[in-house]
C-alpha cells in the first residue's frame, strides 16, 4: 500500500471522524431534552400538568430545533479545528509514519484556541437579553483563561476520539468499538447535562414555593390578627353597660 493511499485513508477517516463527532454532540442534546422532560414530568411541574399529548408534541418539536441547531454549531465549531487536526497528521504520518499522527496531542492547546474562535463568532449567541433582568450586559467576544479552559475540556475528547477512530483506520480494525464506547459515552453525558440543567431549576422553583408558603402564612396571621382586634373592639364591656 503506497504512502499517497494511506494519505488517503487517513483523510477520509478524519472527515469521518468529524461527522461521527457532530452526531454525538446531537445525541448529547436530544438526551439532555428527554433528560429534562422525564425530570419535570416526574417532579410535578408546568409538564405534569399538560395533556400527554401536549408534552410528546412539544418534546419532538423542541428535540428537532434544537438537534438542527445542535448541528449547525458543531459543524461551524469544529470544521476549522479538526480540518487542523487532519492537515497535521496527515504532515506527520508522512514524515514519521503511522505514529506520527499521535503529534495532534501537543498541538491540542492551540486546537482548542481554533475551536473557541469558531464557537465565539461563528455560532449566533444564545442569550438575546429578552426579560434577562435590569443587569444584563451584552455578550463580550474574546477568549478569558475560563472560556479557555471550558473549551480545551471540551476539545479534549473531540480530538481524542478523533485520534482512535483513526488509529483503528490505520491499524485496519474494526472502528465499532470506539463508535459504541463514544455513543454511550455521549448518552450518558447527555442525562448528566439535562439534569445539570434542571437542578438549579428545581432549587429556583423550590425557594420560590417556600417563600410564597411563608407569605401566605404571614398574610394568614396578620388577617386573624385584624379580625381579632375587630372582634374585641366591637364587643361591649361591663363599664359601657
């Protein structure tokens, strides 16, 4: 097998790689929808209270927008990013052989630069400030040592699971293994975000119930309070015989 047929390979199963990793970051989001669907259905709010119907129309109406947006954004995060990956390893294969595609690691900080630059001007931003509060501040573009790192967690399996699905292609093996590892690997995360998502909800949502019992019962006392005084003052005493 010629070097340029390897070249090859190795292209095709980077672009492979790529669309496996945009259907993975979908499943996240479709899971994670479910995830906090079930959450809510089980824990008594707005969506228990709507017709079954109503909630399955309204999980696959917000499943599809959100897979397609979910999509989008993959593919314009990481277009850049793993076409990097594959321009390098392809470079190095060709230098070094077979093991010269394991060089994409070192360069994993600057891969997660690209992909935060990507995500950062390429995707729309989610917040429009719409009832967000007298203090919202409009998005601020640029990379901090936060969002850098939020990233490079981030970029870190992507590329990963980039490098084994790759190293399978090479080594002629078979690549169901890593696909079936990363799909339950993306289930499970999936639930782990939608619940991530909907604990501080809840909390919100709990606090909210409780102060609302506690003024009710304040209001409660007060009124009984008034009445009293009502009743006392309105009943004679022995004098005013």
């Amino acid at each position: 097998m010629s070097l340029l047929t390897r070249s090859e390979e190795l292209r095709v199963a980077w672009a492979q790689s790529f669309a496996w990793i945009v259907l993975l970051i979908a499943v996240i989001v479709e899971i994670a929808v479910l995830t906090i669907f079930i959450h809510g259905k089980t824990h008594g709010n707005d969506v228990d209270a709507a017709p079954m119907i109503v909630v399955i129309s309204l999980i696959l109406v917000t499943s599809l927008i959100l897979g397609v947006a979910s999509i989008v954004s993959a593919f314009l995060t990481f277009a850049l990013s793993q076409f990097f990956q594959a321009l390098v390893s392809d470079i190095l294969v060709r230098l070094l052989g077979d093991r010269g595609q394991f060089g994409i690691l070192p360069a994993l900080p600057l891969t997660a630069i690209l992909s935060w630059y990507c995500w950062d001007y390429l995707t729309p931003p989610f917040q429009l400030g719409i009832n967000a509060g007298t203090d919202w501040a409009p998005y601020q573009h640029g990379l901090t040592l936060t969002r850098y790192l939020m990233m490079l967690i981030v970029q870190t399996p992507v590329t990963l699971f980039s490098l084994a699905y790759c190293d399978a292609t090479v080594r002629q093996n078979s690549r169901k293994p890593t696909v079936r590892a990363a799909l339950a690997l993306a289930i499970v995360a999936g639930v782990v975000f939608g619940l991530w998502r909907v604990t501080g909800q809840h909390q919100v949502l709990g606090l909210g119930k409780r102060f609302t019992a506690v003024v009710k019962a304040c209001a409660s006392a007060v009124a009984a309070e008034g009445t009293g005084r009502i009743s006392n003052s309105s009943t004679p005493t022995s004098g005013d015989r």
